[in-house]
C-alpha cells in the first residue's frame, strides 16, 4: 500500500514551504501572509438525482446509479424512467418501504404510459442508490420501464426505440396465449392474437399484500388462485361462484423481487387441452370451455 499525505499535512507542508522561500524579504502589498483565508467555502455537494423521461442504455438492476447511461429514446435503449420518487429517513429502505415504492411506481408509471404497465410486455422495475451514494445523501428511487420478449418470464429484456410516454404500440398489448402445463405448472406460454386457436388469455393484475409469503404450499397458491378468480369474473362478466369453474394461472415475480417487496402477480384463464378463438372478455361464460 502507497502511502500519501493527508489534507491536513499536506496543507502544513505548503505553509511552510511558502514561508521558507519567503524568509527575510518583504510581503507583497496587499499580501498579509495568510493562504487560506481569502478562500471561498466549497459548496455542499448534493446527490444526482435521475430525471423521468430519460432513457438508459442499461439492463434493470436493483441498485443504479445517476451515472447510468442516458441515451436519446430514439436510440437503442432497454429502459426508460417513468417516475423518480424519494425516501424519507436515514437507513436503507426496509421492504415495507419498497413496497410503498413500488405501489408508488405502479400508478405513476400508469400515468406516464397512458395505461396500467401490466397490459402490455412491460415491466417496471424499482432501482434504488448504491450503498455509497445513499450514504451520501442519494435518497431517490426510480421507476424503470422494461420491453420484455413475453409479460410471463422475468428475465427476457428487449432492447428498443422510441420513447413509451404516452402511447403503448399495439403490438406490445397482452392479450392470449397457447399455454403448454407440466404437471401442475403451465411450462411456457406464447403470447397469440385472440382470433387465432388459443387455451389461456391474461385477464388482470394485482399485488398481494406485503405480509404475503412466496407460495411454497397449496393453501398458499390457492389464497393467490382466488384473487385471480375474482379479476376473472369481473373481466368475463360471471358471478364469482360460477368463476371457480375454471382454472387460472397466476405468474409472481421470481422469488429474489418478491423477497425485495415486488408483490405482483399476473392472471390467466386457462382452457386446459380447450382452445377457442375469441376474447373471453364481457361474453359472460357464452361459448367458454367449461361453462
């Protein structure tokens, strides 16, 4: 290891320096022999705050920083900053916080999208400061927008361009699906137009509570199956007691985010071995498997 002065000596060393040179001969006018003086304060130095509306050429990570790189939305990109939001308090976010920010992110992000973030193959994602920058005062959290290659899986982020304010293209809507199960867990599902043979069509989101553990046993899955249940019979115009007829699927967020705060859960009816070729949606139970 190197070793080097410190500010403090380092300063002492220049004094006297400045006054070995100078001995036995007359100041300068003007001069009174002190340095430091005539000094202006250095000013207090605040934290970069990210700006919504700004792209970044950056995959979505837990922890950002204000130096990521920002790129014009008409570039290649993978995120877009919808909402920048602060954190009160001098410890790091506990998850009860992050839920808060998330739920913040959820509305806001809506907000600046026109539409909710969850009917298209968006995700948001929450990036908080770096342990250092928060000690140095950092107490943002920003909202990101992520184009993913299906609303099902986590980890398929697309790279972009253009700029998602205000207008969701089309093509990025989620509608229905051709869905392939394993056992009792749907393996894959492709995303397909509606009027094209299907088995599953996404009908809503929630977040679950922040008390809610990862489901591991079946009483647990079921407590999210009929939160499901409820969306879809709301979406299909049926009594809640005639939805329990049919099975829905719930994706989570994969257990590291959910652990972090980020309840969400997308819901999809599923038609098993049935295909059709409509939206369910407002048929109430005309022409649905298993009605």
């Amino acid at each position: 290891m190197r070793g080097r002065l410190t500010a403090g000596t380092m300063l002492a060393a220049l004094l006297m320096n400045v006054t070995l040179a100078g001995c036995g001969a007359a100041l300068p006018d003007g001069a009174d022999g002190q340095l430091a003086d005539d000094w202006a304060p250095v000013a207090e130095v605040k934290a970069v705050v990210p700006e919504a509306g700004t792209c970044l050429d950056t995959r979505p990570t837990p922890s950002g920083s204000s130096w990521d790189k920002a790129v014009p939305c008409i570039s290649s990109h993978y995120s877009e900053i919808a909402h920048v939001g602060t954190f009160t308090g001098d410890t790091e976010p506990s998850p009860a916080q992050l839920a808060a920010a998330y739920a913040e992110c959820d509305t806001r992000s809506a907000a600046y999208l026109g539409r909710p973030w969850w009917q298209a193959r968006l995700q948001v994602h929450i990036s908080i400061p770096m342990t250092r920058a928060w000690e140095g005062g950092a107490r943002w959290f920003r909202c990101d927008l992520v184009q993913v290659e299906s609303a099902n899986w986590d980890d398929t982020w697309v790279a972009r361009t253009g700029s998602l304010k205000g207008a969701v293209p089309a093509d990025l809507l989620v509608s229905c699906g051709s869905a392939v199960a394993k056992g009792e867990f749907i393996d894959s599902m492709t995303e397909v137009p509606c009027a094209t043979a299907h088995n599953s069509e996404y009908i809503g989101f929630f977040r679950a509570p922040l008390t809610t553990p990862y489901p591991k046993s079946d009483r647990q899955w079921t407590a999210l199956y009929r939160q499901c249940s409820e969306l879809a019979a709301g979406y299909v115009g049926v009594s809640k007691t005639q939805w329990y007829k049919l099975p829905t699927v719930a994706w989570l967020a994969y257990p590291e985010a959910w652990a972090a705060g980020d309840r969400r859960v997308r819901c999809t009816v599923y038609f098993g071995t049935k295909k059709i070729k409509k939206t369910v949606k407002g048929s109430k139970g005309n022409g649905v498997p298993y009605f």
